[in-house]
C-alpha cells in the first residue's frame, strides 16, 4: 500500500515538475522546477519500486543506490548549470540577484 502511496506522491512531483518548467519565466526558475522534478520524483519513485520489487536484495539496493546518487549529484549539476549560465551572460529575470557580487 504505501508503494503506490510513493508511485504516486512521486508522479504528482513530476507533474507539478513538468507544469513549472512550461510555465515559469526564465532559465533559472525552469532549472528550480526541473531539479525538483529530478530530485523528488525520481526518488520517491526509485523508493517505491525497491519497495514493490519482487528480486532479490541486489535489486532493491540498486534502486536505492540510484536513489542516493540521484539525491548527491543532481543539486551540485543543477548549480554548475545556473552558474555556467550566469557565467555566459543570461540574467534573471527576478529582482534579487544573488550572484551579482560574484561579478566584477
């Protein structure tokens, strides 16, 4: 039971994902709404799946293990992205700009 509880809080992240990357602004808050999406629902969803898994314990740890890299990595490329893109040239278009101290 709690698996599909999971299936399906992991879904509605990516949707909730998906409608923000439609609908918000600007490279920056479309990366916000993508890492989210990454992040939360890919993860609850991996947790679900070695919940359900009917394999053995390698299986089930597989998942987790993706889980767990996907919960290190995806926040540190979603940074290097948004500073790559500051970096190139494209601003925000929000009123606080948190990286103009970083620019001389």
């Amino acid at each position: 039971m709690i698996e599909y509880l999971l299936l399906a809080f992991g879904e509605a992240i990516m949707v909730f994902g998906a409608l923000g990357i439609l609908r918000f602004p600007d490279v920056y808050t479309r990366l916000h709404a993508a890492t989210k999406c990454d992040t939360g629902g890919a993860m609850t969803i991996l947790i679900a799946l070695a919940l359900m898994a009917h394999a053995p314990t390698l299986v089930r740890l597989k998942f987790l293990v993706l889980a767990f890299l996907i919960a290190l990595i995806n926040p540190m490329v979603s940074h290097a992205i948004a500073r790559g893109a500051y970096k190139y040239g494209i601003k925000p278009k929000v009123v606080v700009d948190m990286y103009a101290w970083d620019n001389p």
